[in-house]
C-alpha cells in the first residue's frame, strides 16, 4: 500500500473492523468470485494466499449479494476519449482531457483516482464549468479538484459512518468538531434526507454551495 494512502484507508479502516466485530461477521479477503452456479447455489472463488498462489473454492450460498468490478461504459471504453484502462483520459486536476483540450470529463468513467461518488461529482462540476468558461477567454484551465470523495457508509439500521477523503489518502472532513469514525444518526439523516435533497435540488439545478472540506479537521482525529 503506497503510504501517501495508509493515512486514509487504515484511519476508516480500523473503525469499519470494528463494526465489522461487533457484529461477528468473518471476513475473506482475497476471493475474486469466477462463477456462479443459479440452480446449485454454488459461487467458485478464486482465492490468492499470502505467497501470491491461486486456488479455486467453490461453496453453497443462501443469498449471493454480488458488486461488479467498476468499470466505464463500453461506448467510453471503446472511444478516442479512453485511455489504456478504459477511463475517460483526463488531467486528476484540471479534469481537462488529456489530447483533446476542448473536451472535459468528471463522474465515474473518468480517470480519476478518486472515490466514484456523487460526492465527487458535486466538487467536479464546478472546476469542469470554470475551465470551460476559462478555455473559452483563452485562460489557463486552474487545478481546482483534489480528489475529494465521500462514502457515507451504512453501519446499521440508523446510523452512518462519513468517510470523507482526498488524493494521496487525506482524510479531509466538512465537520471540524465530529470524529469522522464515529456512526451516527445525524448521517443517516444526511444519506437519507439531507443529501438527495441538496443534489436534487441545489447541485442539479447548478447553485452553488460549497461546504470546504479540510484536512487539518481531522489532524486531532489522526492522533487519536
Ligand atoms: C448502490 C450505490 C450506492 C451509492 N451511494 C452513494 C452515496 O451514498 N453517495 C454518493 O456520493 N455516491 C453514491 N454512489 C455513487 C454515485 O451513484 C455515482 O458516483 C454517481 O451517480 C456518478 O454519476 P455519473 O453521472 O458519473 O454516472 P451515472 O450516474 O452512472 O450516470 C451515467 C448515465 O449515463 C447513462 N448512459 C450509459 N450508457 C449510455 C449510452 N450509451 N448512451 C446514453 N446514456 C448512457 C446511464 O444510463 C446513466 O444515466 C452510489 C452508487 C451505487 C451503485
């Protein structure tokens, strides 16, 4: 794991383990599902061990709750617009596409290394219209997205925990005075209520109302 990405991923991490004890789930990591078996009820993994060898497991399932690899629409992946990996080829920054200037990308088939949330989106669209409004008087396009994402993370049945985070792992909350680990009602309010209402009807119909996120909000936090 690069380390620039330790802060954030094991900062969220710890305190999802912690969920994930309370509620005496096991976990298995490093099983890449390969198939699956409808009228059986069998799912085979493919499963990497510590030395990086591979076996197949097949086992019976009473549910199978299955999230596909993320991946762009195969009309972005098979156009000029993509790059090696099938993403939309633009600057992380600027979200300037990278051979074609006049073209921008932002959302989850661009490729950018950032959380693919609607989050995300909301702090792209408005670094996507300035640039464009910039390139149209000839001025330099700004870097103004730092990769901020948010994943509001359903803990139970009313609580939510709010990982907010930047490129290069930075943990960088909108909420100075609440520990970002902590499962909350208020943040099932906000994925429930709070937040469709603010897409819906501030950042669909183009208001602009940013709420900064920081990374110095979380360095009490981090130390902890
Ligand atoms: C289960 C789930 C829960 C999520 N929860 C959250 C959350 O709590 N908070 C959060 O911030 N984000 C959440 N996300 C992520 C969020 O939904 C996405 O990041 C966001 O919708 C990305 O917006 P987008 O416009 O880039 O792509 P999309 O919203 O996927 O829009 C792409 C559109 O393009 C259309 N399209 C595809 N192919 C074609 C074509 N050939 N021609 C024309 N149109 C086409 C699609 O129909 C779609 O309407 C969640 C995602 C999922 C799947």
């Amino acid at each position: 794991m690069p380390v620039a990405c330790y802060s954030a991923c094991l900062f969220f991490a710890q305190a999802l383990a912690k969920v994930v004890a309370d509620y005496g789930i096991k976990t298995n990591f490093n099983c890449n599902l390969v198939a699956v078996d409808g009228p059986a009820k069998t799912a085979t993994f493919e499963v990497t061990d510590a030395a990086g060898a591979k076996q197949q497991i097949t086992k019976e399932f009473a549910m199978l709750h299955v999230t596909p690899p993320q991946s762009a629409p195969d009309f972005i992946k098979q156009s000029p617009l993509a790059n090696a990996g099938g993403w939309i080829d633009v600057n992380e920054k600027t979200l300037q596409h990278n051979r074609y200037p006049n073209i921008f990308g932002l959302g989850d088939a661009a490729a950018t290394s950032n959380a693919k949330t609607a989050a995300a989106v909301r702090k792209q669209v408005p670094v996507v219209v300035d640039n464009i409004l910039a390139l149209m008087k000839s001025a330099a396009v700004q870097e103004g997205y730092d990769g901020y994402g948010s994943c509001p993370l359903t803990t139970s049945l009313n609580t939510v925990m709010l990982a907010e985070f930047s490129y290069g792992g930075k943990v960088t909350p909108s909420f100075p005075l609440l520990d970002p680990r902590s499962n909350r009602g208020i943040w099932w309010w906000g994925k429930t209520t709070g937040f469709p209402w603010l897409y819906w009807h501030i950042m669909l119909k183009g208001y602009r109302i940013d709420i900064p996120h920081r990374e110095a909000y979380a360095k009490k936090f981090l130390s902890e």
